[in-house]
C-alpha cells in the first residue's frame, strides 16, 4: 500500500494568453473593479497560507509524475490560469493578461512561500472586466438587432484572440448576442409550427420551457425578437449577478487547479463546498436523471450516465453533452451557465415520475432540449445480462453477456465478476461454440472485479501491474480454472474505460479474447487518491481534499494501458468517431509508457487475425447500417471545423437547414430495420414482459432484446465469431 494512503482514499472510478512583454517593458496595472463590483469580492482567505504549503507539498512528492513546480510548471499553470479565467474570450482585455503575466515565472515561488498574488489579482480583473461587459450586454439586448449585414461570428475561442479594445469586445459580444437571438427565434418559430400542425424541426419535439410557452410566444416577427431579446436580458443578468459574488476561496481554488492541471487532467482540487458534493458528482443524481455531473469551465459537463438510471433508459444524454438550461414541469428554463454543480443537481433531481428538461449542447455545437421523466435507477438494468443469440440464416447460436459497470464491492449484493460467472456457467452448460462480451461505454468500477472477471477465462496468472511512488504490484487471478474456455470476442468502443481496459488488454495479451471494437478504447490507465487536507496541514483547517494521479496500470505485456488504451484486433465504423473523447485528447494527459512484462501463458491461435479482418470489412462495406457510419462520422468532423457562423438572417437559416438535411440523410436508423438475429435472454427465455410489483406492465428486458436484435455491431461480431469458429474447425484445434 502507498505511503500516503493513511491520509487518503483510493477512488475505484473514473472523471489564453497574451504575447509576452520585452524585458524591460513594465506591464499595465491591474484595473480594478468599480465599488460596487469591489464590495462582492471577498478578501483574501486566511486558510490559503496552508492550502498553497499542502497542495505544493503533496503534487511533488507523491504525483506519479514525480516532478517540481518550477519556472516551467510555473509559465505551462499560468496560461491555464488565463484560460481558465476567461475560457471565451469574452471578459479580458490583452492587457489584464499583459498586465497578470509579471506573475508568470512566480506561481512556484508564491506557493511555497504561502502567497496566492496571482489568484487575487486575477479575481480582480475579472471582476472589473464583468462590471463593463453586463452593462455592454444589458445596453445591446435594449434595442432590436440588424440582421441584414453580411458578416460572421467565430465561435471558436482557440481561433480568437483576447480583444485589444472594449469597443472589440463590444463587438465581440453583439454578435454572440444577435446569434442567440437568431436561435431563439427560430425554436419560437418551430414550436408555432409544431402546435399547428405544420412542419417542425428537432427543437420543437420537446416542450422545452413548459406547458404554457406557447401561449407566450408572440405572433409577429417584431414581436418574436423582442422577446428572444427580454429573455437573453434576464438569463445574462442572473449569470452575471452569480459570477459578481465568489465564495471565499474560489480565486484560491481557480489558480491551484490551474497548477494541478499542469500536472494531468485528472488531478483537481476540491474546496470544502465541492467536497460536500463529490458524493454527487460521482454517483450521479439517483433519484433524478441518474447522470454523473461535473463543472467545466462556465458549464455542467455530462460525465457519464449510471446504467439503468433515467437518462440511460431516454437515450438522448451522452457524455461529453454540456447543460445550459434547466426547466421543471410547466416553468421556464433557467440557464444554469456559472452556477455551482450542487445547485444544479439540485434542480434536476426530483420526486420519481417528474418531468424535468434540459436544454443540451452536443459535441458539434447542436443544441437539443432533451425531456427526461425522473426515475430512481432501476438496479437489474445496471447488472450484467445475457443471452443467446443466432444470426438471421445462420447455423449456430451464440452467448451474449453486456457488463455495463464493474460495479460490487464491500457489502454489496451483487459484483460483476459473481454475475458474469454465474451467466458463463449457464452458456457453458448449453454447449455453445463461443461467446461474446459487450464492454461498450463500460467506464470501469472496481478493479479486483476486473481482476476476478479475467480469471473466469484463463487458468491462473498476472491480470494487471501497478506502478507508482517508487512500488511495482502484480495482482494475480490465484484461482486455477476457467468457466467458459471456448473461443471469446471483447466488444469495445471509446468509451470503454479503465477496468474495462485492464480486462480487455489481459484477455489480448494472453490471445485469450479477440479484441472487436469501434478503435482503441478510452485510454485511461491512472489511479487517482483522496487527499484528506486536513490531515496534511492539520486538523479544523477545512481546506478539502486533492485528488491526485499517484499510480499507472500496466498489462501484463508491460505496455501501459494510459493514452493509447487497447487497439481493437478487427476494427469497425465508429459513430463517434468525431468527437475527441479520449484520454489523449485532454491536455497535459500523463504520456504511454512502458515497463517490462510480466511471463504469462498465451493460448494457442487457430486462426489469422488479418484473415478475419479482411472478411469483416468486406461485410461492413455492404452493410446498410455500417456503411454509413463513416459518412456520418465524416460529416460531423467537418462541422466541428466549421466555426464561423454567419449572421445575415436568410444565410443562417439556409446554413442551418441544409446542415439538418445533410445529418438526417446520413444517419443510419438500425432501430427502423428488421431484427437482424433472434434474441434469448437467460432469465426471461419466453421473452415476455412481467407485471412489476405495482402491477404496472415491465418491459424493459424486452426492449433491450429488441434492441440488440437489432445491433449492427454485435451482429457483426458474431459474423465475426462464425469465422473464427471456422477457422478452429478447419485447423483441426481444440484446447
């Protein structure tokens, strides 16, 4: 066990800068914030002397990095500080960042000595720059918008840079404003359409902003705009009125996580009110819409969803979504933008059978209102399932097992490594010539699950190493045997994670499993702890806690599993394929290493990896489904490049149909098409819905059969399992 774990609680889960001033030149003053601004910022907090000391303290002798906050660290913390500060580009001026800059080869220095400078002259910049810009906005949404010039809007902030002037910046937001409006007239417009009758498009489908909005939308042009505009007033008067009033130690918390994410993205430090709601953060809202939740930049970021939770079963909600808006049941939507994580959750947990709808935007910049009725999560869809399942005109039948979470642990009724050998016995006893698990979107749990879970399907030996702090573990499937020895197939995708990995990555490294998968999986192969910060720096500090990237995983070939995850053996279309959602995606991301392997056996292989890959990408180009993934995933990475807006009102009308029509003739609808092979499921073979406690009709095993019935991709792999089994027929093999 590491050295500092006494004061620490291992997790068991996943979660702009200006130009540089010659030497000799003085910067500009910080400007500082008029008196009403002023009053709202709290004075420096005495807990920062020892914050900055235990922080410091902790990131150099126990990172896995193993590294000092030098000069380096200092200029790599500074610019994040920057970008953290003003992430769009719409509050600082380049000479606040010229001005901050004196502080950029210092951040080191000042928080070993206790000083947080930067931190508060950061907050007072900001604070300044906030008292200008909600007067600008407020002056701007006063009077109607001209919509007629040619002209564009860059959307992306890393594609700007910071305004030089505040008649810049001015204009910087009238166009982010004039866009707005554009939006929300056009949705007004839809919505019209859609109570009509007449034809409306995506944002009309939901009731959005309740009950009664359609009542209050206005009947003429004129009128329309002028109340997108009221109500962009009122949602940026709420944002800037929360923004005007920190709590204490959030300039302290802003430039600290600047400096642990200098170190890795994973590493973060929690204050005391973010720790009250890390239990939240991490186990998602159960009782609301069962989505793990984090702050990102001015926004909620969509984590990951819990496996049988609301937002899971509605499908719309997907990691990486960011929620702008809130509304309940029949009110209007609260934007949520600079509102603290605890507060939202709190909006969007409520009793069971509620409506509540939240306006999204996508990875590609859509917006979507998304209506989810909230649900307590229903524990059996979180377990791991399974089924039999055979091809349309095929001979043989096959097992199935989905592993949506390696979920167990202490006390627990159920662990994924007890529920998997429990179905791999039943497959076992009925004889079948191979079977495939679905670790699709698993994003890990508890690792001696993984570790237990291997050693159903291999005899005995390493499962994963552990490297940090100066130690080398080996953990170990001690228990001779396996449960299931025929042919295996893993199912992967991006977003296939963490003990996820550690399984996948043993079963290729022993030839145990053909890995088949969308592309390499998500690639995160580090440990994170709890630091309990008043441990370190004493107790009744009240500082929070630090979590800290201490350690790595490595398979047992000695390769980490950290950034290039585990490369799939037959590759197929993936839907994501435009989103950069992985590990090596996120900046300052701990870099693959490697370290020697540990000896292990390797299962005999009867057949040829490329032999088998060959034929499945005949099969995928004549795949109705499958082909058009790629198209799909085409398109929206070059919308992702495709930032600048146009404002001129019949231009962006024209851009946004024609981005709809282009989406909607490339998206494959599997769920449209026939069942593509026949589903049994192990413990409801006749596949009939059963009547749940209340007498209500439970139909949920019988939609996910559907479902998979109807699975482009595991009808695929078990295209692909026919061809291994053949092989091994052919070669003579059997173990």
């Amino acid at each position: 066990m590491p050295r500092l774990l006494p004061a620490l609680i291992l997790l068991s889960f996943l979660g702009c800068s200006g130009s540089r001033k010659p030497a000799g030149e003085a910067a500009a003053p910080v400007p500082s914030p008029g008196a009403g601004v002023a009053a709202t910022l709290p004075a420096p907090d005495p807990r920062e002397a020892k914050l900055a000391v235990a922080v410091t303290g902790l990131l150099e002798d126990h990172h896995v990095r193993g590294v000092k906050i030098g000069d380096d660290m200092s200029r790599k913390a500074f610019d994040l500080y920057l970008r953290a500060l003003d992430p769009g580009k719409m509050f600082l001026l380049a000479a606040d960042a010229d001005a901050l800059r004196v502080h950029a080869d210092t951040i080191d220095d000042e928080l070993h000595a206790g000083k947080m400078d930067l931190a508060h002259d950061g907050a007072k910049a900001f604070a300044a720059r906030l008292e200008v810009v909600s007067k600008v906005v407020a002056d701007l949404l006063a009077r109607p918008f001209d919509s007629s010039d040619e002209e564009y809007v860059e959307l992306d902030a890393d594609k700007l840079e910071l305004a030089r002037t505040e008649d810049e910046l001015r204009q910087r937001w009238r166009q982010r404003l004039e866009l707005e409006v554009l939006e929300r007239v056009a949705t007004m417009e839809e919505r019209l359409a859609a109570a009509s009758g007449g034809d409306a498009g995506p944002a009309a489908l939901d009731a959005g902003v309740g009950a009664g909005a359609i009542a209050e939308i206005p009947t003429t042009p004129e009128g329309r705009e002028a109340k997108a505009r009221a109500d962009l007033a009122d949602t940026y008067a709420a944002r800037f009125a929360r923004l005007a009033k920190p709590d204490p130690l959030d300039a302290a918390s802003e430039l600290i996580n600047a400096v642990t994410a200098a170190f890795d993205p994973h590493t973060t430090y929690l204050p005391p009110a973010d720790e009250a709601n890390f239990d939240i953060a991490m186990s998602g809202s159960l009782e609301g819409i069962g989505a793990v939740l984090r702050e990102d930049d001015h926004f909620i970021r969509v984590v990951e969803l819990v496996p049988g939770g609301a937002s899971w079963r509605h499908g719309g909600l997907d990691p990486g979504d960011l929620i702008l808006a809130v509304a309940q049941q029949g009110e209007k939507a609260v934007d949520v933008a600079d509102m603290r994580i605890d507060e939202v959750v709190a909006m969007i947990r409520g009793k069971k059978g509620t409506v509540v709808t939240l306006s999204v935007q996508k990875p590609t910049g859509d917006v979507v209102q998304l209506s989810i009725t909230r649900d307590v999560v229903e524990i059996e869809d979180a377990y791991a399932r399974g089924a039999t399942v055979k091809r349309n005109g095929a001979k043989r039948a096959y097992g199935y097992i989905y592993l949506p979470s390696f979920y167990g642990g202490q006390g627990a009724t159920h662990s994924a490594a007890a529920d998997v050998k429990k179905l791999l016995a039943e497959l076992a006893e009925q004889h079948l010539a191979g079977v495939i698990l679905d670790l699709r979107s698993n994003g890990g749990g508890i690792l001696g699950d993984a570790v237990d879970l291997t050693g159903l399907l291999i005899d005995k030996g390493p499962v994963v190493q552990t490297e940090g702090e100066g130690e080398h573990d080996v953990l170990d499937d001690e228990d001779p045997g396996t449960t299931f020895d025929g042919p295996v197939i893993v199912m992967v995708d991006r977003f296939t994670a963490s003990a996820s990995e550690i399984v996948s990555g043993a079963l290729q490294d022993y030839q145990r499993a053909l890995i088949v998968g969308t592309g390499p999986t998500h690639g995160k192969g580090t440990v994170q702890v709890l630091a309990d910060l008043d441990r370190v720096a004493g107790r009744g500090s009240n500082l929070g806690v630090l979590k800290l990237t201490f350690q790595q995983y490595f398979r047992v070939s000695g390769a980490s599993t950290q950034w290039k995850g585990v490369v799939p053996d037959i590759v197929l279309p993936d839907p994501a394929a435009h989103v950069d959602s992985r590990e090596r995606d996120l900046p300052n991301s701990i870099p693959w290493s490697e370290i020697d392997g540990v000896k292990h056996d390797v299962w005999p292989r009867t057949y040829k990896i490329e032999d088998l890959a060959a034929k499945s990408a005949a099969r995928v180009a004549k795949d109705e489904v499958l082909s058009k993934v790629a198209e799909r995933s085409a398109l929206l990475k070059k919308r992702l490049d495709e930032t600048k807006v146009p404002l001129q009102k019949d231009a962006w009308e024209k851009r946004r149909q024609q981005r709809r029509d282009e989406l909607t003739a490339a998206i494959p609808d599997p769920a449209a098409g026939p069942a593509r092979m026949v589903v049994t499921v192990l413990d409801q073979p006749e596949g009939k819905a059963k009547p749940s406690a209340d007498g209500k009709i439970d139909d949920r095993v019988t939609r996910w059969r559907d479902a998979l019935a109807r699975d482009a991709w595991v009808d695929e792999a078990l295209a692909v399992m026919d061809d291994l089994v053949a092989a091994s027929a052919t070669s003579g093999h059997s173990r």
